[in-house]
C-alpha cells in the first residue's frame, strides 16, 4: 500500500476544481500568487486573465483536502483500513480490519475500542460478526483465521488455511466459509471447529457468497468458472465455465433476496447474470468503450469491480474501474444510467428498502445515487486517501468507511425525502 503521507490529492486537468473564497483575505497580490504557484515555469503567459485556470492554491488545496463531513474518526489502525462491517443484530458495532495486522471492534456512536482482535501474521483483509453478531471473525491475507467473542473478549478458535481471498458468516448459523489461494473453500462450524472442504481445480477461489437459503454457495474463481457447491453434500449442483463463465478472473458477486439469481462480475468487463436452480446465464451486461483509466495496454478491458440488486425495483448496478456505474434494468437488460465518476469505483451498495445506491470510489468520496433517475443525490468527503470499504445501517441513515489514509469514519447520510 502506498503511504497515506503519499496519497496527497492530485490534479488531472478533467477534474472539477472546486474555488474556495476566503472571504477574510484582501486580494492576494502578485507576489502571494508567486509564493502559492512555487516554482511553476509559465512557458507562454498568454492571456493573463486566463492564468490562474486550472490551478488551485495551496490554500485552496488544503480547504478542499480538510473539508470532512464526518461525524466520527476512527484512528486507531496505523496503516491502510481494508475493510469494515457492521454487527447485524443492532448496528451499533464496526469491526475493521487493516495493514497493521490488527482489527478492532468499535462503538459506532462514540469511537469507543470494545475489542483489539490481535496475534495475526499479515493484514487483515477479512473481519465481520456472525448472523446473531455474539461472534467476530478476522483473516489475514497469510491465511491466519480467528473467531472472538464479543461479550467475553475472548478469542474461542483459529485455524490457518492458504493465502485468504475471503471469508463469509453463514446467514442463519455459528458456521465460517473461506476461498483460499489454492482453490479450496472450507466451512467450519464454530467453535467446534468441524471442517468441510470443498475443492475444486487449482486456481483462486477469488469470490464467495452463501445464499439466503443457507443450503448453497456460489463461489467464483480466477479461471473465470462460478460454481454452485451444496453445502450439506458437498458437490457442486453447477459449474458455468468456458464460453457460458467469465473470460478472466472473478471480482465480485452477489445475490438477490430469495437467492434465485447471482450477478458475477470479472476482469473480462462483463457481468452476468445466473440462475442459481438451473446453472443457466440468463443476462450479459457490459458498457461500450470503457477501458481502465490509466491503462496503458488498450486491449485492457475495463474491470468490473461491484455489483448488486435492487430489493424494491427490477434494477441491477455494476461498477466498472473507469469510474462508470451502469444501472441495468433486469427485466428488459436495458441500460438505464450511466453515472460517472472521476475515479475508479471500489465498491457498491443498495440500500435495504429503496431505490439508493452508494458508491465509494479512489478518490476518497462516498457518493448515493438515485437509481431512477440516475442523478447524484449527495456526496461525503473526509478521507485523504481512497476509500475501500463501506457499509451503512439498516435504516440507512450511517455509513462507516475504511480507507488506505489510516482511518474509518462515520458519516451520517442525511437526505431530502427522509
């Protein structure tokens, strides 16, 4: 990971610039812009109306680097914050995981640590509490897994696998599921430890989701191929793969609420839509012309790199590396918005009961997007870094962030109609 020192705010001549007025200064005169451009080398002065375009002041820069809507800070990790989740039963708990090997979980309402999970190899990537949240887990990208309970502090089970690429809660019972490095998921049950593998051709398990029925998963992996594994009998039910799977490695997936279809999305700029029952694809969802900003290699497809259902509306989104979110419409699999971004998108979330989905993305902004119409409703600022992980509550009105300068915040998201 870069250092957050680092990660000051860059400026590409297509980014908006936002003027701050101070309003206490007179007029800086000639030489207070001298001092603010440094050593800037005006080849050609031009019109000299037009020389401060496109340049921010260092104080102009500073403003819009400290503008922070946050409510709380959360500072405890030294280095990168990977991930974060919040406790199901009362939302009132935050676990993150980061690059100093450590997670915490923490009180959303005052910042208050109530359990320092420690003795990891590596940074932990993976923390998130258990369906009825009296458990926590965390994993380390060595393969490092350890199970703690909340109410006791206590850490109650560990087991080490290959280099961790995930780890999901079942949804109704104390049992862990894993996608290793080599190919293999393992589901435990907790804190018995009784262990199940599930193993498949030697290429990451890059991705992995147990549906709502409890019964089944779907796992992608780096050779593009999705399977479906029953979990009681522990053979997969299907395998899309070749020219039905993804022509790249599997990012992300997701699952829509009674767990009937999947989105998958990949490296290959595609996502697909699968019927979990049949194993059938049964929608392709790309955008014409995308290609990773800053992408040297034209041939690069555009990744993508988050997707997610609707609960209230037909609609699906997908979020691509270029910084496009794409609404789809599911029944019809008709693009209904394109909503741009500056910067790559990390992730994507739909609220539970609307038509809102939020995006956080690499230039360190949470922003909620209105899926009809595919305006943006409002945007957060505060990190100084990219933002790569987020969640928010059920009720939608809290969002906690984790990102590479260090910190986790909680934003609360206030809008027109609530």
């Amino acid at each position: 990971m870069d250092n957050p020192e680092e990660n000051t705010i860059e400026l590409h001549g297509d980014e908006e610039i936002i003027e701050v007025i101070d309003l206490n200064d007179s007029e800086p005169g000639p030489d207070d812009l001298a001092d603010d451009l440094g050593d800037v080398d005006f080849e050609d002065p031009g019109n000299p109306e037009d020389d401060n375009e496109g340049w921010e002041t260092e104080d102009e820069m500073e403003a819009e680097a400290e503008q922070d809507d946050s409510e709380l800070t959360f500072s405890k990790h030294t280095g990168s914050v990977f991930c974060v989740s919040l406790d199901p039963a009362t939302n009132s708990l935050a676990v993150t995981g980061g690059e100093d090997d450590k997670a915490y979980v923490w009180r959303v309402s005052d910042g208050e640590v109530l359990l320092e999970c420690t003795g990891h190899k590596d940074s932990v990537t993976c923390a998130m509490f258990s369906h009825d949240s009296s458990l926590v887990a965390s994993g380390d990208m060595s393969g490092l897994i350890k199970v703690w309970k909340v109410e006791t502090k206590e850490e109650i089970w560990s087991f080490e696998v290959g280099d961790l690429e995930w780890l999901e809660w079942h949804p109704c019972a104390p049992v862990l599921l894993a996608g290793t490095n080599d190919g293999n998921v393992w589901m435990w049950k907790i804190p018995a430890g009784d262990c199940k593998t599930f193993e498949s051709p030697a290429c990451q398990a890059t991705s992995g989701k147990v549906l709502p029925d409890g019964k089944r998963a779907v796992v992608g992996y780096e050779d593009g191929t999705v399977r479906v594994w029953d979990l009681k009998h522990g053979n997969a039910t299907h395998v899309i793969k070749g020219q039905d799977g993804h022509q790249g490695a599997l990012t992300c997936l997701a699952c829509n609420k009674d767990g009937s279809l999947v989105l998958t999305g990949s490296v290959d700029g595609c996502a697909k839509l699968i019927n979990t029952t049949t194993g059938k694809v049964v929608g392709v969802f790309t955008v014409e012309g995308g290609k990773a900003k800053g992408s040297k290699d034209e041939e690069e497809s555009n990744s993508v790199e988050s997707v997610g259902f609707c609960n209230i509306l037909p609609l699906i989104a997908v979020a691509f590396l270029d910084g496009t979110l794409a609404i789809f419409d599911l029944s019809t699999q008709v693009l209904r918005h394109r909503c741009q971004h500056e910067a790559g998108i990390v992730h994507l979330q739909w609220e539970e009961s609307s038509s809102v989905v939020s995006t956080c993305s690499l230039d360190g902004a949470l922003r909620l997007w209105d899926a009809r119409s595919g305006s943006l409703l409002s945007e957060y600022h505060g990190h100084t870094a990219e933002i790569l992980d987020f969640t928010f509550n059920r009720e939608a009105s809290l969002a906690v962030t984790a990102s590479g300068d260090n910190q986790a915040k909680v934003f609360c998201l206030q809008r027109p109609d609530r």
